[in-house]
C-alpha cells in the first residue's frame, strides 16, 4: 500500500504541478468535453451548414439595375453666366491676354488689369508678383473649357511653351479666375 500511496503522491506533487502535467490534463479535459458532445450532438449531417462554398457569388441587389456605388460619374454640369456677363471661356481669354501682358507692362498695370477678372484670394497672392517673371509666350489655340459644376469650371489654354491652366469660379453668376497653374513642355 505505501508504493501506492506514493505514487499517488508523486503523481499530485510533481506531475500535476509542473508546466507539462497541467497541459495534458487541460488538453483530457478540452478532449472529454468535444467527446462528450459529440457523443450527445448524434450524427452529423454533412448538408447542414456552410460546408463548401456556393457555385454562383451570393448578391443582395438587382446585377440589372445599374450602380449602386456613392461614388458615380455624373455628367459635368454647364457653367451658368449671368446675362450680359463675360463667359467662362471669355474670362479665361482676357485673363490669359492680360497674364502674357508684355515686356512693357509695369506691375501696377498688370495687378490693376488682372483685379476684376480676380478672385480677393487670387488677388492677394498676385500681389508681390513682377510680370517680368512670367514667360514671353503666346496662345497657339482657343482656350478648351473643363465644366465641374454650375459655378466651378477649369479652363486649359495652349501656349506656344506649355499649357495653362485657370480655375475659375462663379459664386455670384460672374465669372473669376481663383487659381493659375503653368505647366510648361
């Protein structure tokens, strides 16, 4: 009896207080419980379930009914102009003119020929600009007008040493330049 008993004792004192004897008895025991379940669930059947996957893609919506996305390409809408006002293309036309201005302009002028067909913002930022600095080029093609919305459009003019680019705005019906970007060839 004393063999036995000190097995038993060896087996709670030292097995089952080590790292490894608490694995196995967590894993009889994570194994008893799936057995016993197994045993009480019955049989299973193998049509139950999502057991392979479905021959065709499973869909919520209509495939016939078109896009459904948040982000859609809409047809531009046209730049709408006051009566009597200057279109966008217009505005562009007189602006670049005036931009390309010339050897001969002073900045005054140049600033004073550029305000009404400015934004405040783009006034402001042309403020300190010497027209000397803008290139000596020449438009080689009608403007091509870019509509955005009713009041936003970007206009493109060709010159003879690259492209540039307006963005005009129109928040009271009358066409202004707010941005201008070169992009030279």
């Amino acid at each position: 009896m004393t063999e036995m008993r000190r097995a038993i004792e060896s087996l709670f004192t030292r097995v089952l207080r080590s790292r490894i004897g608490i694995a196995v008895a967590i894993a009889l025991l994570v194994f008893g419980v799936i057995g016993t379940a197994r045993l009480v669930a019955g049989p299973s059947d193998a049509g139950s379930g999502l057991i392979s996957a479905p021959r065709e893609p499973i869909t919520t919506i209509d495939p016939h009914e078109g896009d459904d996305g948040v982000i859609a390409t809409l047809v531009p809408q046209s730049p709408k102009t006051l009566p009597g006002e200057l279109t966008p293309e217009e505005t562009a036309t007189r602006f670049t003119t005036f931009w390309l201005g010339g050897p001969a302009t002073t900045a005054e002028k140049w600033q004073a020929d550029l305000r009404p067909l400015s934004t405040p913002g783009l006034t402001e930022k042309l403020a300190g600009v010497d027209p000397a600095a803008v290139p000596m080029v020449r438009m080689t093609a009608q403007p091509t007008v870019r509509p955005r919305t009713e009041a936003f459009t970007e206009v493109l003019i060709p010159l003879d040493a690259g492209r540039l680019r307006l963005e005009l705005v129109a928040p009271d019906g009358r066409w202004l330049v707010d941005a201008v970007d070169w992009e030279r060839e």
